[in-house]
C-alpha cells in the first residue's frame, strides 16, 4: 500500500516546489487544450476538463511513470467523434468505462511490454510528427470569426498584438531558463504575459473566448442507455480502439520520457492505471484520454520527476473549474499558443533530420511514413501500426537475402550442404535455390548448424526439398537442429517427413 501511494521516490532528491510549481503551469496549459478536444468530439467543454482532471489525478498516482501526465487527448476525440453524433454523449461514456477495462485486462496479461518492438525509426517518426500537430494546432489562434460566423485571419493590429505577445511568451521560456532554473519558465511566462494583458487592458483573445470553464465537483453518472447486446454491439468496436489508440500514445510517450530522464518507466502498471482512470472518468461525466505528450513535456521540462507535480495539476484544474473560473478565462490565448509552440520545438527530434544521408535510407523512409500519417490523419495508432509493419516486413526482407549455404563433399562421397541465416517464410524461396537435387550424389546432410528453422514456412520448405530428393531416388538428412526447432518438427510431423542424425551437441534423437 506504501508503494501504491508514494508521492515520490524518497531515494532521490526532488524538489517540491519545482514540483508544485510545475503542477500548476500543466493545469493552465491543460484548460484550452482539454476544451478544444471536447468541442472536437462534439461534446461540452467540461466532458473534456473533468476528463482531464479524473485521469490525470488517477495516473499520477497509480502509473507507472512519474511525472507524465495524462488527460483529455485528441487522438481519443477523433475515435469517438462519429459515436458522439450518431448515438449521443451516454454511449461515448460506456464506451470509455469499457475502453478502461480492456486496457486494465492489457495491463494485466503484461502486454505492455510489446511497446518494446517500436522500432526507433518509429518512435522518431511518432515524435517528429506529433511536434507538427501540436504547432499546427496553434495556427487557430490566429484565426477569429466573423460575422457569417467563418473563420478568417486576422490582420492588422489583432495580429500583431497577437504575435508580439506569442514571441514575447516563447522568449521567456528560451532565455530564462539560461538565467534561473528555480522557477519554471513556462510558468513566468504565462504570468508576465497575462499581467501584461490585464495590466495594460491589451484587447486580444482569451481562454474565456474559447468557453466557459465554470462549473462543479465531476458529478457520478451511470451512463442512461439500454444494458443489452445490441448496445454491447455499438459500443465494442469504438471500445477496442479507444483502449488501443490510448495505450500505444501512453507508452510511447513513456518511453519518450524514459529517454528524456534516463530512467525507466513500467508499461503494464501504466496500462492498468490508464484503464482505470477511463473507467472511473466514464463514471464522472468524462470524455477518456490518454498520456499527453505535449502536457508532460512541459512538466519534465519544468523540472518535474515525481508523481506530486500529476497530482497537482489535476487538483488546480478542479480548483480551476470550481473556484478560479473568472480568472483562468481572462487569461490571453497568445500565452498559452507561445507556450504550445515551444513544446513543439522542444519536442521534433532534430537529431533525426541531421541523420538523413547518415542513418539507412529505409529507416529515414520509415521515420517519414510515420510523420506523414500522423499530421495527415491525427491518427497516431495507425501511424504506429503502419511504422511498425513497414520495419517488419523491412527486417524480414533484409533476412532473406542472408541465407546461404557452404557446399563440399566429404571422403565419403556423402555432399554437405551448410545452411547459414535464418530459415524463414522470407527465405524459403531462397533455401530451395541452392539445391543441386539432379547432380548431388546418394547421400546429402543439411547441417543447421549456424541456421534456424523459424516457422512453418521454413518447415514446408524442409519437406519440399526432402519430396525432390526421394523422387530423385536420394536420401537427405537433417543435421544441428536446435531444440526449438526440433519441437517445430514434432509438432509438424503429421505433415512433414525428413531424417534428423542423431546430434551428439544437443542429444536429441528423432527419426521422423
């Protein structure tokens, strides 16, 4: 119980008021975000704010990586935004309540460990990508509606009281940090803009243009739709992707913040706490979500490493909801986009675009892939998906072509072919060409020795050329298998027919 409810690591040194102050620059940030991903989904503002506030205060105090943060996240939005018009805001919270157990059931099987077959080739693509959402994303605020309600540039003074205030803000954030690490820069920044703003009445757009954040304590809430299969039917397959695209966004974002700390996070404890922070919020008149890349850079940036700066930000942003209303929308949306774009430039790999020309072409070709899906369809599951896939295919054809085989007759007339490379649906093909069957004498051993057979290709490809030779009237035996190849073997000898010798390095006899 000591170990669930540790606020902080007691081995290290942390600072807590870097990590309270941190706690509150994440609550700000979190407000128009949080705001802006339920108007997506075509849902009130506060579905998203107590989104954020539920989820974050639940993984910040069960997760399995201090100092991340979680919350309210578009790529949750674009999944239940079609749900949300068809069938209304009760299916969006079963489906969210059952996203949540799907991800618990993930974290418990210890599937969270499969992140690890995220090629980095992905992980910068994933990255690179998202750093270019998040500055796209800014782009609306310099937008404001006219009077056919469109969205239209703005000009003039507006956008250069816009810009001077966006410049002055990320300014802050570069320069003070090279003065003074005790006070997060992020923070100085979005107060001395905003002291400006009010102080010298400055007309520009605020959190409050946006909408309203006033409003009460999450309230419980049991989703008000039909308990049958027919509902079950509707809401699984948005469930699935939920539970999916939240899991793959939380633990590459884990492993991001892993690298950015050099410490080591824990993937299935982080699902189990994702899943129940969005079957709670599901309970709580909440949207879903996920980690926040963007969010929990700004906390790590700030100097944030433990689990009080999470739990900070959600309390601040109730505090914010209940109490601070009037003041968190007076705040000037040029502080918080300046803010946005720093986290942005601070979050683009820029070491991977040194790497072109230097790096495999088909890991920068990758990299690229995963970028493009990401700023095209906001759609980080699939971009993963697809990267990892691309590497895998990529990985297998860069196997194929490394099988091949030493040929030589020993004094006994016997011919010896030894196999090097893995033996593989990718290389079967190949296997099969460097077989002479009409020249090669009576006798032929296949040494494994520096091969394995890996799947049923391979095994198909086994029996294939063991069928040439007994057609050609020649015996072939198997020599060196492993054991895990001699149990494929096994399995497979209802349809498979070859001879293993007798191997006196793994003492292992079969004749099948």
């Amino acid at each position: 119980m000591n170990y669930l409810f540790n606020l902080y690591d007691r081995s290290k040194k942390i600072n807590i008021l870097i990590e309270v102050l941190s706690g509150i620059t994440v609550s700000i940030a979190l407000v128009p975000e949080a705001i802006a991903f339920a108007l997506i989904s075509g849902l009130s503002p506060l579905t998203g704010l107590y989104a954020a506030f539920s989820i974050g205060l639940i993984t910040s105090i069960f997760g399995g990586r201090p100092g991340m943060i979680s919350g309210a996240t578009g790529a949750i939005a674009v999944v239940i935004v079609s749900l949300a018009q068809s069938h209304g805001v009760e299916y969006i919270f079963a489906t969210v309540i059952l996203a949540g157990i799907i991800q618990m059931t993930a974290g418990l099987l210890k599937l969270g460990k499969f992140i690890r077959l995220v090629p980095h080739s992905v992980m910068f693509g994933f990255v690179n990508g998202l750093a270019i959402v998040i500055f796209l994303a800014q782009v609306a605020s310099f937008k404001v509606m006219n009077a056919d309600g469109q969205l239209d540039w703005m000009t003039g003074s507006q956008l250069n009281i816009m810009l001077g205030l966006v410049l002055l803000t990320m300014l802050i954030i570069w320069v003070l940090p090279r003065l003074t690490k005790a006070i997060p820069a992020s923070l100085v920044a979005i107060l001395v803009v905003t002291a400006i703003v009010l102080g010298f009445d400055v007309d520009t757009r605020n959190v409050g243009d946006i909408s309203s954040i006033q409003g009460r304590f999450p309230p419980f809430h049991i989703p008000d739709l039909p308990f049958s299969f027919e509902t079950l039917a509707i809401i699984l397959p948005y469930a699935f992707i939920v539970a999916g695209v939240g899991l793959i966004e939380s633990l590459l974002t884990l492993n991001l913040i892993d690298e950015i700390t050099e410490t080591r996070g824990k993937s299935n404890k982080e699902a189990v706490a994702q899943g129940l922070a969005n079957f709670v919020t599901g309970f709580f008149s909440g949207m879903g979500g996920c980690a926040m890349i963007g969010q929990s850079l700004i906390n790590i940036s700030s100097g944030a490493r433990a689990r009080l700066s999470g739990i900070v930000a959600s309390v601040m942003l109730l505090v914010f909801i209940m109490f601070g209303a009037d003041y968190i929308e007076r705040m000037p949306i040029a502080a918080l986009t300046g803010l946005m774009i720093m986290v942005a430039i601070g979050t683009f790999e820029w070491a991977s675009v040194r790497a072109i020309g230097k790096m495999p072409n088909r890991d920068n070709l990758v990299g690229f892939i995963v970028a493009a899906i990401t700023v095209l369809l906001h759609n980080l599951a699939l971009a993963v998906l697809i990267g990892v896939i691309i590497s895998a295919l990529v990985f297998a054809w860069e196997n194929a072509k490394r099988i091949r085989a030493r040929k030589y007759i020993d004094e006994d007339g016997v011919k010896h072919y030894e196999i090097y490379g893995p033996l593989f649906f990718g290389s079967a093909q190949a296997f099969a060409e460097k077989f002479d069957v009409k020249n090669d004498p009576d006798s032929v051993i296949i040494d494994f020795k520096e091969s394995r057979v890996n799947d049923m290709s391979g095994i198909e490809a086994l029996n294939k050329i063991t069928e040439r030779y007994f057609k050609a009237g020649k015996e072939i035996h198997l020599r060196h298998l492993s054991p895990d190849c001699l149990q494929l073997l096994k399995n497979a000898e209802k349809i498979i027919d070859v001879n293993i010798i007798e191997d006196p390095t793994y003492k292992v006899a079969v004749e099948i």
